[in-house]
C-alpha cells in the first residue's frame, strides 16, 4: 500500500487521523481531539501541500503532517466595517477570505492575513453577486466568482500571487463555471457551462494563465475530485443504481478520445463482504494515485454485530482489489490523501 492519511469523525465524539507509511507496512491511529484538541464538530478540511485546516465557525487548526504541530487561530476573519465574508481557505502562514465590502457593495475583496503577526492586506478582484470557488495551490490563490449587471450575467476566474498579492490575470466566461481544480504538474483547470449536463474544459499554466488545451467532452461529470486531472484525464464520480451499499463508481474520463471508464469496484467489495462475519462493506470515498495507476478506497466495514471499522482498499483501474488495511475504530473516513 502507498502511503495514505485518512481523516474523520465519529458522531459527537472524537476526530481521527490515521497515518499510513508505505515502507514500514504500518499504521498509527491518533485521536485528534485528544491529542491535537481539535474538535471533533469541525465544519470542514482544507487539504493543501501536507497542510490540513479543520474549520470551525470563526476558528481554523492548521496541521502541518510531515511535523505534528498544530496552530490555532481565533476569529480568522473580523468584520469591523460590515464585511461580508463568502470562502477561505489557507496556507500554513497565510488566511485568505474572499468578501465583500458590505451588503450593498459589489465591490470583492480577497483579505490576506499573516498568522504570525495577524497583518493582513487587501486586494480588490472585482464586481460579484457571488462567488462560488476558493483554491489555494503553490502561492497561488484562485477565485470564481459571477456579476450580474442589470443586463447579463459574467463569470470570472482570477488568479491571485499570494506571494505579491498581484492579480495574475482574470478571465471572464459566458458561461458559468462548474468546478475549479488543479493537475497533477500543477495547472490549472476549469470547467464551465450554462448548465448542469455537459461542460467545456480548459487548461492553463497557472505562473502565467497562458492557455494550454481546451476540451469539449460529450459527458456529465457527476462530482470532479479536486485536483484529481492529470494529462487529458478527468478522475471524478459516476452515479450508481441504488439501492447499493456505494451510491457512485471512480470513473476516468480521457478528454483526447472522450473514453469514460467507470471502475466498478463493488464485486471485489461484495467478495470481500463474504468473510470474517462481514455484513458490508459501504464505499466513502476514494483518490486516484496517478504514479501508481491505482485507486484508493475509503469504506466502512460493518459487522454482523453491527460493529464498525473503517476498511482502506487499493485497487487497479480495472476494478481488482490489491491490498487492503483495515482500521480497529469506529470513526466515518470522510477524508483520504496521498502521502
């Protein structure tokens, strides 16, 4: 097995982590809560570059992975002259909120604040009703965002230097734009559509924003991974018929010959299912490892006690289990990463 973090929560009780090296074969559980007094409500996770944020209403901990330490920060956004904030995300040193400058302003702004000294700077994007997408990636800051004028709607991406604070480019669409990812060496890539069906793609390099591919598949991706794109190929997720102990399959989709592959991966689990007094085992959710061609799978193992454990699968993009670590605790594998 690779090397995986899986994260999540039991109901009103603790956060887990679990950390799984590649070259010992082992794995070490850490209650979160205890030992990083990390709340076990937390709202959402921010995953950037071996940085993990748990948000919680007006406070963010910021975990760095590769050294344990944990830093809280308090009220990361203070609305002082009625400020109306929409997304943040974060750095390991840096808070970015995008907002507006009240509620009758059109006017959105993307606030730095440096935690160590609590400075922040502003930068105004532009006109918005709305924003919609917030991505932090290697000094990077990406925002979509759309603007109504009276007359008709724009989209807009912008492409922030979290370095300078200077605006790379901002790109206005027609259409309204779908999700916001990166690639795996670190583009940038968009899709957008007037609506919720088929969508264009396009490809950026990110330093620039000068334009590398642009793709018009003749397919509906029902849920793109974040940051799961690598060379034409979209990973994302395929609906499946319910009633089913998984409610969608990893599928790929190549964007050079617009071939989807949905990787039905509900054999090997019912298989897996039929030993060890397993009742079933329900998929929760799973990233791509391109390296590798593999595909790992977070689940819940449930038991004919009705006990719970939390069950990691590898497979191939066929579908063929390789391997496979099973966790003694009972918490929901919301969350799984490469190492």
């Amino acid at each position: 097995m690779p090397s995986f973090i899986v994260l999540g929560k039991k109901n009103n009780s603790d956060a887990f982590q679990f950390d799984y090296n590649e070259q010992s074969q082992s794995g070490t559980l850490i209650n979160l809560t205890e030992q990083d007094q990390i709340p076990e409500n937390y709202n959402f996770i921010r995953f950037t570059e071996d940085i993990v944020s748990f948000y919680l209403l007006s406070d963010i901990w910021i975990k760095n992975m590769n050294t344990n330490t944990v830093n809280k920060v308090e009220s990361y956004f203070e609305s002082t002259n009625g400020e109306l904030a929409y997304l943040t995300t974060n750095s390991e040193d840096r808070i970015f909120t995008v907002y507006l400058k009240s509620s009758q302003s059109n006017d959105l702004y993307v606030r730095s604040r440096n935690i160590s000294n609590s400075s922040i700077d502003d930068t105004l994007l532009g006109q918005a009703n709305n924003v919609s997408n917030i991505l932090y990636f290697q000094n990077h800051l990406i925002v979509s965002y759309n603007y109504f004028d009276g007359q008709e709607r724009k989209y807009y991406v912008t492409v922030l230097n979290t370095t300078t604070n200077a605006i790379i480019k901002t790109i206005e669409f027609t259409e309204d734009i779908r999700y916001v990812t990166t690639s795996y060496s670190g583009d940038l890539v968009l899709g957008y559509s007037p609506d919720r069906l088929l969508f264009d793609i396009k490809s950026y390099r990110l330093n620039t924003m000068e334009l590398i591919n642009e793709y018009s598949p003749n397919t509906f991706f029902f849920g793109v991974i974040e940051g799961q794109y690598n060379q034409g190929i979209i990973y994302y997720q395929s609906p499946f018929a319910q009633p089913s102990p998984i409610s969608y399959l990893p599928a790929t989709y190549n964007l050079d010959n617009n071939i989807a592959n949905n990787i039905n991966i509900l054999p090997a689990l019912d298989n897996y299912a039929q030993k060890d007094e397993i009742l079933r085992v329900s998929h929760i959710n799973n990233i791509f490892d391109y390296e590798r061609n593999t595909l790992i799978v977070s689940t819940t193992i449930t038991y004919e006690d009705f006990t719970n454990k939390v069950g990691v699968f590898l497979f191939d993009l066929n579908g063929n289990l390789l391997n496979n670590v099973v966790i003694d605790e009972d918490f929901i594998p919301n969350y799984v990463f490469l190492r």
